[in-house]
C-alpha cells in the first residue's frame, strides 16, 4: 500500500466517524433579543428572533462546545449572512435557501465551533427581514453495555448439612452427604480444585461413593476400614482415613457431583488450587 493511499484511506474513516457522530439539540436562549415570530419545527414551535435595530444579540455559550444556527426571512433575500462575533473577532456565514415554508423563507442552517472557555458570543445580521435560533449541539455518547456480572468461583447446589471437622484444634467445615442427599457444587471462572473426603463407619461395609463431573461419572472411590485418631467429627464415633482427590480439568464452569453409592454418611470438603 502506498503512502498517499494510505494517506486517503485515513482521511476517509476520519470523515466517516464524524459524519457517523451523533448529536442532540437543545435549545439556547438570547440575552437581549428584539422582536420574535413563531416557526413550525417538526412537531414543535418555536420561538425565531431578530435584534434590535443596529444591534447584536449575546448569547451564552458557557460549556457549549458546538452550535447550530436555524434561520428565516419574511422576504427573499439576496445574499443573506449571519454573523458570529466570538472573541471580537467576526465571522461571516452566508446563507443557503432552502424552502418557502408557512410564509418564511427558510435557510439551511448552519454550524460552528465554540472555543473551550468561551462564556458568550454576539450573533448579528443587518438585513431586518432575518429571524434566528440557536440550539446547542451536545454529544450523544454511545451506551456502555452492561457489563456482565462475574460469577462466583464456587456455588453450592446442594448437600446434607454442615459438620464440623477438627483436627489439632483447627476446626473445618464439611459439606455431608448420603444415599438420599449428594453434595453438589459448580466450579466458574476456570478455577481448579481438589477435595478432601471422609466417611462414617458403621459396620464391615466399605464405604464407596461416585463422582460426577456435569452428570457423567468420572470415578468410583472405595475406602478401606482403616480409621483415623488425629481426626474427629461432630456426632461421628468412627471416621474414615482421608481420600485426596483432584477434580477434573474446568475449562470454564462445571458442576460436580459426589453421589453416595453405599449406606454411608460422607463429609467432603472441596479446596481451591491455587492460580
């Protein structure tokens, strides 16, 4: 691509997102104004001005940063022209007929940039026939979309209660579940975890329980009889030794399940890998 095309490419998106800008008006009032006429614009009536003979009309423009100059006359003018004074410096603006419309001579309006910090200008015209109105021009900004909310790393679906598991006076929660009741939880944002899983025992029966990732089963574990001393739980007289086990990949959300599969109470408590 060569420079100049590069060049007239530029230039051509620049006018595309100036022409693409959106804006809404708001109507400005004059300060000193003289006589004024009732136009038709759209669904609405305004009110058109003209100054006082041999005088200008202020208008604030404090905060303004573009206007637009509508316009009409009673009778056909030449070369009608406004002119803007800002910073007592003139600037003519020749006007371009439009219509003849509900007895006025109406015109294209016109826009003009008001510099930064600007607290007022004077509009003039010295052909009597004129009446004008201002509007502020103020930007329509795009809405922000909504930002979706985050979801929480871990959401508890359901399980058979709470049981508190001790060990060296470091007391931890336990989510329980059995036969009637599994423990479920989802997983979002991509974050990974292990869980730590114990049993009650009962009598010579092994203790097995499933886990589901998004309702398929992923592994059967079955515990041994062996039970453990540095451990206690809150109503349990005999608890199972520990199984660590690490949870399938998350690429994003997933929900997991662990589903009693013998007649035992099972205490699984699920930790975060560190990121």
């Amino acid at each position: 691509m060569t420079k100049r095309l590069y060049v007239v490419l530029l230039f051509c998106l620049m006018a595309f997102g100036s022409y693409a800008q959106e804006y809404r008006t708001r109507i400005m009032e004059f300060e000193n104004p003289g006589s004024r006429r009732i136009h038709n614009v759209g669904d609405a009536k305004h009110w058109y001005y003209r100054s006082k003979p041999e005088k200008s009309m202020t208008l604030k423009t404090e905060g303004a940063k573009r206007i637009q100059i509508r316009s009409f006359s009673l009778e056909r003018l030449k070369k009608p022209q406004i002119i803007l004074v800002i910073d007592k410096k003139r600037q003519s603006f020749d006007l371009t007929y439009k219509e003849f419309d509900e007895g006025y001579h109406v015109y294209e309006y016109f826009e003009a940039d008001i510099p930064e910090g600007t607290k007022s200008i004077e509009v003039l015209c010295y052909q009597r026939s004129m009446y004008m109105r201002v509007y502020e021009m103020q930007e329509v900004l795009p809405k922000a979309k909504p930002k979706t909310p985050r979801l929480p790393n871990r959401q508890i679906l359901a399980h058979a209660g709470m049981i508190d598991m001790t060990h060296n006076s470091t007391t931890s929660e336990y989510y329980a579940f059995n036969p009637t009741q599994a423990f479920r939880f989802k997983h979002n944002n991509a974050r990974n975890a292990i869980v730590y899983v114990r049993a009650r025992l009962t009598d010579r029966t092994l203790p097995v329980f499933g886990l589901y990732q998004d309702g398929e089963l992923i592994e059967m574990i079955e515990f041994s009889l062996a039970r453990t001393n540095k451990y206690t739980a809150q109503g349990v007289k005999y608890l199972s030794t520990g199984k660590k086990l690490d949870l399938p990949e998350n690429s994003g959300s997933s929900e997991f399940e662990l589903r009693a599969l013998s007649d035992h109470l099972f205490m699984a408590r699920p930790v975060f890998i560190s990121e």
